[in-house]
C-alpha cells in the first residue's frame, strides 16, 4: 500500500510539473511573438504586412502537417469558423502593423490589456454579475491602458502602432473567447488559420512589400512555432488550468516580452511603462483573484 501511495504521488508530482513546464513554454512563446515581429519589422527586413502574411501561412502548413500525422482532418466548415478565421485574421494584421512603430513590450502591454479589458466589458453586456471588486479591478486595468497610451514626444510616430494593436486585442479577445469551447485544440486552430488566409490576400494588394531571409526566416518562426503550435498547446491547456487560473499565468506574457525587449532588442525602460504595466496586471489580479475566490467559496 506504501509503494502504491507512493507511485501515486509521484505520478501526480510528475504531471504538475509537466504542465508547469508546458504552461511556461506557452507563455514563453506568446511573448516571443513580440519580440520576433518588433525585430523582424524594426531591422528592415521583411515589411508588417509581408510578415503577417509568412506568419499565418507557415502556421497553417505546420499545423497542417502535425494534424494529419496525428490522423486527425481539418474542419473548416464547423459553426463559428468564420468568425474565429477573421478574429484570427484581425489579430494578425492588427499585430504585425502595430510593431512598425510600437516597442515589442509596449505592444505586447496594450494587447494583453485590451484582451482582458474586452473580455470583461462581454461579460457585463452578456448581463454577467460582475462584483465590486472584479469592476474596481477592470477600472484599474483600463487606467494602466490609459497610462500606456498617454501622448509622449514620439505620439506622431506611435499613435497608429497603438490603433492597430487596440485592434489586434480586440481580435485576440473575440478569438480567446470562440477558442474556449474547442473540442480538438490542434484541428481548430490549423482550420482558423487557413481560412484566416483569405481575407489576409488583400495585404498583398500594398505596394510596398519586401522581404529578406532573415525576416522571412523570423516570421516562418513565429508562425509555425510560437504562433500555430502555442495557440494549439494553450487551448490544450486550458481546461486543465481553469479560466481564472489561466488568466492569471497570462500575466505573465507582457512581463517576457517587456524583459525580451529590453534584453534582446535594446528597448528602455521608462517609467510611463513601468507605470503602466503595474496599473494593468494590478488591475486584472485584483478582478481575477476576486473571481477565483468566489469560485473556490461556492
């Protein structure tokens, strides 16, 4: 009986650290997209729109590849599809034109913070009951928004890059949102990004297109890698996590990318960032800790 006892709290010790170490590489690699666009856009290499394009499409070829080597087959006719394909596609196009201007932990700030901003402002219109303290706390989030955006001698360069990334967050929070019933995470998500393709054709239709092999080997990355597999690991992940649970390890995106930033790519860290990025993880902490304990009481 002891080794059984044993073996059992092993095994459990084992599968808790595996989705630690799955749950880090996921946001490691959500971050990682700030990072590959900011740089990738920022060197000259590849244009936002060339880059968005290589990007969806190698994630749907390697999603594509992965899925039927599982055996498994595409579902693009499913209900809501279109409606995840062009979140998705809105997203990425929102994302890769934002990083023409914005820093990679900036960006990565305003679109984590219009995604939970978004997604409880649903919630309220879906006639939720949303406590004191869950409202206090988006309140807090949406002030670091603010914060963020406020004008500095750079706004004629930055206020477009914001635009878009308030766009991105958008389409991320509607694609979050669809993603959470996924019956199989992997065949959503390569069957989003195929059909997230069409309506992203009219990016070819700009004139100044251009893309070099470091770009293009940059956006292939973030494509088929951090993008396609991340997205389809995380909905795989999240039942298991919970969405109070999930929420909170989401906090830690912007903080890698904001780290990556200033690391990898030289960014500063201001203290209008700083600021900021305190008020919105503050913010939405506060609003999901409220929800979790109320859920624990129940």
């Amino acid at each position: 009986m002891y080794h059984g006892l044993a073996f059992l709290l092993g095994f459990t010790k084992q599968l808790r650290m595996r989705l630690v170490l799955l749950t880090t590489i996921t946001m490691i690699a959500f971050a990682s997209n700030s990072v590959l666009n900011r740089l990738a856009v920022d060197s000259g290499d590849i244009d936002p729109s060339s880059f968005a394009l290589i990007r969806v499409l190698s994630g749907a070829i390697a999603l594509f590849v992965i899925l039927k080597l599982r055996g498994g087959a595409l579902n693009v006719f499913a209900p809501g599809r279109l409606a995840g394909a062009g979140s998705l596609a809105l997203y990425m196009i929102g994302f890769s034109l934002a990083y023409k201007t914005l820093d990679a932990g900036l960006g990565a700030l305003i679109l984590f913070g219009t995604v939970q901003v978004a997604t409880f402002g649903w919630s309220m219109i879906k006639g939720v009951q949303l406590g004191s303290r869950v409202l206090g706390g988006a309140a807090i989030a949406f002030i670091g928004l603010l914060v963020a955006l406020w004008p500095d001698k750079d706004a004629a360069f930055g206020v477009w890059g914001a635009i878009c990334m308030l766009g991105a967050g958008i389409g991320w929070a509607i694609y979050t949102m669809l993603g959470r019933s996924a019956k199989d995470p992997l065949a959503e998500t390569a069957s989003n990004f195929l059909i997230a393709l069409i309506p992203m054709l009219a990016l070819l239709l700009g004139s100044d297109l251009w893309a070099q092999p470091f770009g293009i080997a940059l956006a292939v990355l973030s494509g088929a890698v951090t993008s396609g597999m991340g997205y389809a690991l995380w909905y795989t992940l999240m039942p298991t996590l919970g969405g109070p649970r999930a929420a909170v390890i989401q906090l830690s995106a912007p903080l890698i990318a904001i780290l990556g930033g200033v690391l990898l790519l030289g960014e500063n860290l201001t203290l209008q960032l700083v600021l900021s990025t305190a008020f919105v993880i503050g913010g939405i902490a506060v609003a999901i800790t409220s929800q979790s304990s109320q859920a624990g009481r129940k």
